[in-house]
C-alpha cells in the first residue's frame, strides 16, 4: 500500500509538473501572440503615418507645380498700357534710325565731284 500511495503521490507531483508546464507554455505563447500582435498594429501605424506623410508630400508638390506654372502665366499677359508704351518707343527707334539713314545718304548726295573744266 505504501509503494501504490508513493506511485499515485509520484504520478500526481508529474501531472502537476506537467500542468504547471503546459500553463507555462501557454502563458508564453499569448505572450508572444500579444508582441506579435502589438507589432502588427505598430507597422500598421507606421504604414499609415507614411502613407499620410507621402499623401501631404503629393499634395504640396502639386500645389508648387500650381504655384509655378500660375508664375509662368503671369509673365506672359502685360497690360494694355504697357503694350502701347512698347509699341511706341519701338516706333521712335525706328523713326531714329531712318533719321540717321536718311542723313548719311544726304551727307553723301553732297558731295560732289569737282569741275575739271
């Protein structure tokens, strides 16, 4: 009967080894579950702080596109006055230059070979 209550006494200390080890790697495992979860969400996090990150990025480079071609609109259009004022100093310049043509072929009408009589 002693050696029956020792195996039962031995039998049972094991179950109990056995059940503390099973709840040991059970522990372990939604730990490890829990990490793996919570490392998920951080990529997850990270992922969707770079998306938005990339997103703002997209949006001010069209805005500078915007920006930039809206800049090379503008130099293209001037004003009416502006226009005229334009047209009339090209208009003087010209007329200054058929002055000065027009003087040097009168320049050189007058000068006349001399008689040989």
């Amino acid at each position: 009967n002693l050696a029956y209550a020792k195996m039962k006494l031995q039998e049972q200390q094991q179950q109990n080894q056995d059940q503390n080890q099973d709840q040991q790697n059970q522990d372990q495992n939604q730990e490890q579950q829990d990490q793996e979860q919570n490392q998920d969400q951080q990529d997850q996090e990270q992922n969707q702080d770079q998306q938005d990150q990339d997103q703002n990025q997209d949006q001010q480079d069209q805005e500078q596109n915007q920006d930039q071609q809206d800049q090379q609109v503008k130099p293209q259009e001037i004003s009416k006055e502006d226009a005229e004022r334009m047209l009339n100093a090209i208009q003087q310049q010209e007329k200054d230059v058929k002055e000065k043509v027009d003087k040097k072929k009168a320049a050189a009408a007058k000068v006349k070979t001399e008689k040989d009589w």
